[in-house]
C-alpha cells in the first residue's frame, strides 16, 4: 500500500505520529468492511474514538464546507457538541441501514449492560459511488457494519478499502486515506489525526505540494475534461487535546485547508463536510452537576489549526497515492494515480 511519501512528496511542517494516521490517537480504532462483487465495489468505513462511547461520550463538533450531502446525526451532534457512537462511513444510498446498525450496536451494548436504551444519535458520513458501484441494490447493512466494527485496529488499510472501495477524486480513483501531526500545549505532545473518504475534485486542479499532473494525466488519457467539482469528501478529525466544543469546531473547519491545497474549490455538486471529537474528556452520565474539565487557552490554538490543515491534505494525498486502477459494475475503468508515476515530480523546495 504506497502513501504520498512513497512517492517522494513530503507534506508539511508539522511531525506526524508514528502511524501518520488517525489512530495515532490513543485509544481509536478503524475497521471496514469491503465489498467488490456482483457488480459492487462499496463498502463501509467505522471509527471509533472509544470502544464504549455510548457510555463515554466525546465532545465533538461539526463543520459544513458544502452542504451538498445526506449525513445523519449532525444536527444533534451539533448542538450539544457530543459524540455517542462510532462514526461511519458509507455510500449515499446506505446512510438509512448504516444508521440502522449504529443503533442496533449500541442497543446490543446496552442490553449487555443491563441498561435500556431510550434514545441514540448515530453519526453516518456518506460519499456517492454510483459510477463504479451499483448502488440501488443498497448491499451495506446490519451484518456489514458489525463486521467493520469487529474488524476495527490500530492499523488500517487505506486506498480503495470500506467506504473508499467505489469513490473517486480528482477523476482518478479515492478512497480513504488518512494523516496525522504532533503539536505541543502547555509542555505536552498532543495528536491531531485526519481520516477522509474521498470523491471529489478535478483532474486539471488537482496539486501535489506544487505538482500539477492533471494536464499530463489527462493528455495520457486522451480524455475530455469534466468541468466540474462533483462527488463529496468527509473528513474525521480526531484529537486528545482538551478543547470545547467550539474550540473543535474551529479546529475541524481548518480540514478545509488542506482540501483546498490538494486543488478542490468545493463545487456546487460537493458535499464537503468534517466532523471533529476529543478524546481528552469522558462526558459520562455519573458527571457532577457542576462540570470542571481543562481547557486550552483560545490563544493557543494556532498549532492545532496547522496540524488540521497539514493532515487533511496529506490524509487527501494518501487516499489517492493507495488506490488501485477499478472497473465498475458497467465495464467504466476508473485510472489511479500510481499509474502516472512517472508524470510526479516534486516541486524544488524554495531555498530560506
């Protein structure tokens, strides 16, 4: 599985994690579940921040770069800046099952605990892969996402995996990829980690640290452009440093950036959405009245913005450098980008 440094691109200033991905975190975990038969290429993508977040919520947050999309459970998510389930990744046409199987899983959980279950606010990301997959037939449910959960791990698989298994970006072929960076607070290293499903974007704008082998690439092909910023991108930001709610909130909105430098423009067509959780407090029902939880200093959060930025990009990069060429369920060949190796050239590094 090549990432982007493979390549011989080096993104960012900031180190990143021993992974260089989202469960770089203490604690989270990633599973998916693959499915590339009769006519599919789909599949789901789970994180999760904590094995028990029902009963150990995250603080979260949410940002809307484009609304163009079908998510499920932002709204409550938004308004009381927690996270209670896994989050999962799908496609468009899945989000009502997945959802479905985020609430049979966290029914499950409680039934083991002896605790009923009045209510449940599952959190769902989707991408359309209607191109390589048949997506009517709607193939992701209970049984998939169970086997995504089981299958979670420190160490994940990137590229055309779980929910990236049909997705596409930059017209080449997506997937998922991810990224992390180290930032230091208050004499302390803290992660910032980026997973993203990615099906958006460009050929012609796409940009690799200054690369612009979209031209080349679609020469090659002999090819007519698009014209358009189509498809979605959702992007999982997680952390362990002590934020509020809002504060996440602007952190997470700075996965923009790193869209932005990869070459989206977030096009009318887009669903560019990103979704943020600390790990840094466990907001349990046995809390006091009165909380009392650490907080960053709102003027030291121009590290964390950084670290978003330089990990979102690098978790877009990772998506394509992984994926492998796929032909869809009707014979359309979807190209990747290892296939134009030799059209990648870094750009020189500017001399200080």
């Amino acid at each position: 599985m090549p990432l982007i440094r493979d390549f011989g691109f080096a993104p960012g200033r900031l180190p990143p994690g021993p992974r260089n991905t989202l469960a770089d975190l203490p604690g989270v975990t990633v599973g998916h579940h693959t499915i590339r038969s009769g006519g599919h290429n789909t599949g789901v993508t789970v994180i999760l921040p904590r094995p028990d977040i029902f009963f150990h919520k995250c603080t979260a947050a949410a940002a809307v770069i484009n609304g163009y999309g079908k998510t499920a459970g932002l709204v409550q998510l938004q308004e009381l800046g927690q996270l209670e389930t896994p989050i999962a990744l799908t496609n468009t046409l899945n989000v009502g099952l997945v959802s479905d199987a985020l609430v049979q899983y966290t029914a499950d959980a409680c039934a083991a605990r002896g605790v009923p279950l009045r209510s449940v606010n599952p959190v769902v990301g989707e991408c359309n892969d209607s191109v390589l997959n048949n997506i009517v037939e709607r193939v992701v449910g209970r049984q998939q996402v169970f086997d995504a959960i089981a299958a979670a791990s420190s160490d994940f698989a990137q590229g055309c995996v779980g929910a990236g298994a049909g997705m596409i970006c930059h017209e080449l072929k997506g997937g998922i990829g991810s990224a992390s960076r180290l930032v230091g607070a208050g004499g302390r290293t803290f992660t910032v980690g980026v997973l993203a499903l990615c099906n958006h974007g460009r050929l012609e704008e796409l940009n690799i640290l200054g690369c612009r082998p979209g031209e080349a690439i679609r020469a090659r092909q002999a090819a007519r452009p698009r014209g358009e910023d189509a498809g979605s991108c959702i992007l999982v930001l997680g952390t362990d440093l002590p934020l509020s709610s809002r504060q996440l909130g602007r952190v997470t909105r700075r996965c923009a950036v790193g869209l932005a430098r990869v070459g989206s423009y977030w096009g009318h067509g887009s669903g560019d959405i990103a979704i943020g959780f600390t790990t840094a407090h466990d907001l349990s029902g046995t809390d006091p009245v009165i909380r009392d939880r650490p907080c960053l200093r709102e003027d030291c959060l121009e590290p964390a913005f950084q670290a978003a930025a330089e990990a979102a990009e690098e978790a877009v990069l990772n998506a394509l450098a992984a994926a492998v060429p796929t032909v869809g369920y009707d014979g359309t060949l979807c190209h990747a980008l290892c296939e134009y190796r030799d059209l990648l050239r870094p750009a020189p590094v500017p001399q200080r």
